[in-house]
C-alpha cells in the first residue's frame, strides 16, 4: 500500500513538474518579402523615361518606410548585341537606376547594383530580338517597415524633452544609445528607455496619439 502511495505522489509531482515548464518561445516571423519596381528603357538606351522617374520616387518611397533598408537594382538587357556588350549595357542602366536614386534622397552606401545582361528574359525570345520588356532594371527594395508615425513622433518628442531637461550632451551611452534609436525609427528600442529616464527625472511624458 505504502509503494502504492509513493508511486502516485511520484507520478503527481512529475506531472506537476511537466506542468509548470514554460512552454518554448514560438519561432520569429519571417522577413517581409521585398518589395519590386520595375522601370524600361529604349534600345540601347540608359535614359529614364519620366513614367520611370515617377517609380523611382516610389521605391524611394518604400525605402524610407523601412528600417535597415537596401536596395538591389539588377539590369537586363534584350537578346540585340553581343553577350559582352549586353552585360556592360545592363550594368550601365542598373548604375543609372542608383544615380537618380541617390538624387532622390537615398544613401548610395544602400544600394546594391547588377548586370545581368540577356540571362534573365522577361519575355523569352530567339537571339537578336529588340523585346522591350526585356530591357529593364528590376529594383528590390528589402527591409523592416518602419513604425508608425505616432510612434515616432512620440519618441522624438521624449528625445527633446530629455536633451532640454535632463542633459544638453549625449554623454550618458544608455541615453545617447536610446536618443539614436529614435532618430533612426528605431522606436521599440528608443521609446521604453527614454520613458524610464524621463520618469526617473520626475519630467512629464508628451502626450502619445
């Protein structure tokens, strides 16, 4: 009888342990897709087009709405010309793609360009075919969206509240580290720390919509 007891106090405790463990962190989601934009040329041309300038402004766009962005600009060419020829061609446009890019407001450092000359076909086609949709630059705008403007417009206002009230430097690194984060749209990092310093300050926090 006495083993019976003990064995289901063993039994009861074991479950009680089993009950009691966390269960695991569910996985991280995975990255969002990147977002596409596609702009055309003429033949043997590196000219944007104005249709082409006003996608350009959106994938600068869709740039700056995200965080730790990059941007990939692969040239293409038709099936016209020399395999060389093509390949420099496409380089060419994908390099005129990042210029008026980087005229645009986008940091330069954050674009990445490719030739890929006649080896990725839009539309498949025999040698020596002048197919306009083949001559194109594909940018590939990757990254985290960026958090909503309250947000932002809330960490910077906690930013000048602790740079007017609290320090005029930013030699404390949890702050200065903190004031960063807000500057870059980094706000789930930036806005718990500024919130606990402005309150350990005894400062009012800004009104967040």
């Amino acid at each position: 009888m006495l083993k019976k007891m003990l064995g289901l106090v063993a039994a009861a405790y074991l479950l009680g342990a089993c009950a009691s463990e966390e269960p695991p962190p569910p996985p991280p989601p995975p990255p969002p897709a990147p977002q596409n934009f596609m702009v055309f040329f003429d033949w043997d041309s590196t000219k944007l087009s104005d249709a082409s300038l006003n996608v350009l402004e959106q994938a600068r766009d869709a740039f700056k709405n995200k965080q730790d962005a990059r941007i990939t600009a692969t040239g293409n060419t038709d099936t016209t010309g020399t395999e060389a020829y093509n390949m420099a061609l496409s380089l060419r446009r994908a390099n005129a793609v990042k210029d008026v890019l980087v005229k645009l407001g986008v940091p330069a450092a954050a674009i990445t360009t490719v030739g890929a000359g006649e080896k990725n076909l839009l539309v498949k086609t025999g040698d020596g075919v002048r197919e306009p949709q083949n001559r194109r630059v594909e940018i590939a705008v990757a990254g985290v969206v960026a958090a909503p403007t309250n947000d932002l417009a809330y960490c910077r206002a906690m930013s000048q509240l602790y740079r007017r009230n609290v320090s005029n430097s930013n030699s404390d690194s949890v702050a200065g580290d903190a004031l960063a984060k807000c500057e870059a749209g980094q706000t789930a990092v930036g806005i718990p720390v500024l919130e606990k310093l402005l309150t350990d300050a005894k400062i009012t926090l800004p009104k967040r919509t």
